[in-house]
C-alpha cells in the first residue's frame, strides 16, 4: 500500500471527510495527521525496538515539544485509541476523527490485500488494533464498536453489514 507518506496522505484524505462530522477543528485534525506517523521512522520505534509500545505518545511528545498546537498533540497522542476492548476512546473530536481515519485505512488496506481477519487468523493484528473481537453470527463474522457511538459488523459469509451510529 505504499510508503508512510502514502499512508499519511491517505490519513489526511479520510480526516479532512470525516472532521465535520467528528465536530473537529479541521485544520488541527489535518496537522495531526500529516504528523501521526512521523515517530514510526525515528529510531526509537523502529522493529526491533523496544518502545513501539509508544507509537503516538513519542510522536505527540516530540510535537508538543516543536510547538504544534494542543489539540494537535492529543490527537496524535489518541490516533491507535480505542486499542482494545474496554480502552479509552480518544479525548478531543480530532483524536476521534484521526483515530477513526486510521482505523478504516489499516482496515481497507487488509481488505484490499487479501489479509481479511478470520477468526483464526489475524496477520496485521487488525482486530486488536481496530477493537474487534467475535461477535455472534456464521463463522469470520466481526463487528468493531467504540468510536464516536459507532459500531460496525460484517457476516461475509452471509454477506451482511450494518452500521450503527448513535448520536449522544
């Protein structure tokens, strides 16, 4: 699927669509996401390294720390929220738009090269990193619920998805 600059300009694509609707300040939620993935390339969280653990916060730091605005930095800090089940969804409406922009990519991505989550394979970590656990219905069916009161479920076996979007 490309670089991390393919990538990155694909984040900004899907957050510059999805800020008005997330409630977002669209000009933080795109700065945000030209800057998420820039601590992926430094040397603290290359593979191998010990602090991928840290994928955002290093990021949002070093941001912080450069001057960018706040609600920059927390976006950048919250893009892999919500990360599991139960976890904690992003703080700011643009954390919320970067964090969804980045979740529907890796997702599309997976569709896209054939790397669809089953129910007993999951090659990229797709549903640990979207939130997806198993969710009744035929086998390989998933559901991922969280963001901004959404929840979203696919049965391809039975070829069947909805979407659910409540508004609070």
């Amino acid at each position: 699927l490309g670089s991390v600059r393919d990538r990155t300009e694909r984040l900004r694509g899907l957050v510059r669509a999805l800020a008005p609707a997330c409630g977002a300040h669209a000009a933080d939620a795109d700065r945000a996401a030209l800057l998420a993935k820039t601590d992926l390339v430094s040397d603290m969280l290359q593979d191998g390294k010990e602090y991928t653990a840290l994928q955002g916060i290093i990021g949002a730091t070093y941001a912080k720390k450069a001057g960018e605005p706040a609600r920059v930095c927390d976006a950048m800090r919250d893009q892999y929220k919500p990360a599991f089940a139960g976890d904690t969804i992003p703080s700011t409406s643009e954390g919320v738009a970067l964090a969804l922009a980045d979740k529907l990519d890796l997702l599309a991505g997976c569709f896209l090269t054939g790397r669809v989550p089953t129910g007993a394979q999951d090659p990229f970590g797709v549903r640990r990193a979207t939130g997806i656990d198993s969710f009744p219905g035929t086998a390989g069916s998933f559901y991922w619920g969280g963001i901004a009161g959404t929840t979203f479920w696919i049965d391809p076996k039975e070829d069947l998805w909805a979407m659910l979007m409540i508004q609070a």
